[in-house]
C-alpha cells in the first residue's frame, strides 16, 4: 500500500469510529483557538507561502468547483436548471446527485440523465478559480490531487501532475469489475446526448456495456456504483505518493482548496497528518464555512475561511 493510500486508512478509521463527530460536522482533532488574522494578513501570508515553496502540492474539492460555478450538485440553482431543467421539471430534483442516486424505471431514462450529468462536466471550460490558482502556480514545482471528478484540473495539466483518487467521468468501468479495465466515456456520451435530443432517455441499443463481459458500463468514479479500485486507482495514489516521498525534505506548503465535511478523511486530515511530521511544511486550508486548524500545527498553518474564488483571485493581485 502506498504512502498516501495508508494516511487516507487511517483516517478513515477515525471517521468510521467517531461518525457521531463527524455527522454534525465536527472533527477527532483537538482545533487551535488562536485568533485569525485580518482578511488582508491572510492573502499577504498565502502569496508569500506560495512564493517562499519549493513546492506546492494543492488539494482540490468540491468547494473549488462551486467556486467558480459548479454549484449544481446539491442545489435547485440556476446553474442545475441551465443543464438539468427538463429533469427538474419531470422529477422534482433538487440538485444534480438527486438525480444521479434516483431509482429510475428505465435504463435508458437513467441514462439519459447520467449523459447530461457526464457531459456537462467533460464540456465545461475550466472555471475561473481554477485559471487563477494556475497564475499562482506558476513557476513553481506542484502536484495537484483531487477528489473531484469534474476534469477540471486535467483539463490544466497532464495526467502525471494530478492525482484523481476518487475517478474520473472521462471513463466508464464494468459495473460488475469482470476487469481491470476503463474505457473511453467521452465520446458515447457526446452520441448519446445528441441522439437523445430534447428528450429525458437515450436510445435503448445506445445503453453502454461492458466490452468484456457485456454488463452494463457504468461512470469510473466513486459514488455512482461499483467503484473500481483496480491499476488506474492504485496509480493516482503511487503518483501523489511519489511525489511527497521525492520531496519530502524540501519545503511544501499544503494547500486545501474546498474540502466538505463528508470526505475529510482523503485530503483534509491527511494534509494535517503531513504537515504534523514534516517540519518544513506549513498548511493553509481555504473553505467558505470552517475554520479548521489543528492545535499541533497552529504555529506552521492558517486557514481562510471566505469564497475561494476571491481568495485565489486576491492572491493573484496580491503577488504582482
């Protein structure tokens, strides 16, 4: 198991453990009670960490995305209903994941829903926090990991800067993991969506299937299903592991953009744990609801608690 593999374990031992915290929000890790700096302190101290790096290694999530405009998975926003009207409409939905976990009838209704949901990901143009935090890395020595799985950061950068742990809707994977294999999801869904039209199902015979075993294809992410943890997996926890082995002596600053309180456990808490046992690293987390920050690091971390698309876009002001 590699390096990162075992902190993400880890720590999901202690959320499985102490969900009662963790459901309400809370946290096992005893949190500092200094007091923050001012907003404008902050940005100053984030654009210098940044600058004074050897190396960043930026932890994305869902927050990033909703940032910068993709808010559309758990809300009845203006954005859902730009892409998913017609199934809010039919439905009831409240938000993009209602529909994705809903128990459709028809396979071919549930999948006409599951191509909006692919497509509208795969097609989206990188969003502003994300051009803005490509400012303030550049230059510098970097990795990216994150759980989304919108494509937003490999739509930036090649595949060997990013590490994907919780998959990708660029690939589908047979629902019944008869193989190790994923496959191209882009292309079907780009002709499912245009054989569907205006309408909520795609054509019956356009259903993907397994190229194996011929079980229906299902998304390669986590959540949808029978996520499959096979090579593709392993390999984005070995690149993100490689890279804090190769750099671990060097000064890294760890930066979280956007983490929730359903999965601290695959960024958050081990960026504390990191942080914690390497003592040239420091930790800046940026969330637009918590202020979290261990007490065994409150003299080498900060966080930020404001919108993260104007922090990234004040910092980027801030370092001209």
């Amino acid at each position: 198991m590699s390096l990162y593999e075992d902190l993400v374990n880890h720590t999901q031992m202690n959320y499985s453990s102490r969900y009662d915290l963790y459901s309400i929000g809370e946290t096992v890790y005893a949190l500092s009670e200094k007091e923050p700096l001012p907003y404008d302190e902050q940005i100053k101290v984030l654009a210098e960490k940044i600058k004074e790096a050897d190396c960043v290694i930026v932890g994305g999530a869902s927050g990033l995305s909703a940032a910068g405009g993709g808010d559309f998975y758990y809300e009845d926003n203006a954005s859902y209903r730009k892409y998913f009207g017609k199934y809010a409409e039919k439905y009831g939905f409240k938000g993009a994941f209602a529909g994705s976990f809903y128990r459709y009838s028809d396979p071919a209704e549930k999948w006409g829903y599951l191509a909006t949901f692919l497509h509208t990901t795969q097609t989206a143009e990188v969003r502003k926090p994300y051009l803005d935090l490509d400012t303030l890395l550049k230059g510098k020595d970097f990795f990216i990991l994150t759980t989304n799985q919108d494509t937003q950061f490999v739509k930036l950068y090649p595949e060997e800067k990013v590490a994907e742990i919780q998959g990708d809707h660029r690939f589908f994977q047979c629902s019944r993991q008869c193989t190790d294999d994923t496959w191209d999801a882009v292309e079907p869904v780009k002709e499912m969506m245009e054989a569907m039209g205006d309408n909520t199902a795609i054509p019956t015979d356009m259903i993907p299937r397994c190229p194996h075993c011929g079980a229906e294809a299902f998304p390669w992410v986590r959540g949808y299903g029978n996520f499959l943890q096979g090579t593709k997996y392993e390999e984005q926890y070995d690149k993100i592991s490689d890279y804090i082995q190769t750099h671990k002596d060097k000064k890294i600053l760890f930066l979280e953009l956007g983490v929730g309180r359903m999965t601290p456990m695959f960024i958050q808490e081990p960026f504390w744990e990191l942080t914690r046992a390497l003592p040239d690293s420091f930790y800046i987390g940026v969330n637009d609801k918590y202020d979290y920050l261990p007490e065994g690091i409150e003299n080498r971390g900060m966080t930020i608690v404001c919108d993260i698309a104007k922090v990234l876009e004040d910092t980027v002001k801030a370092s001209k």
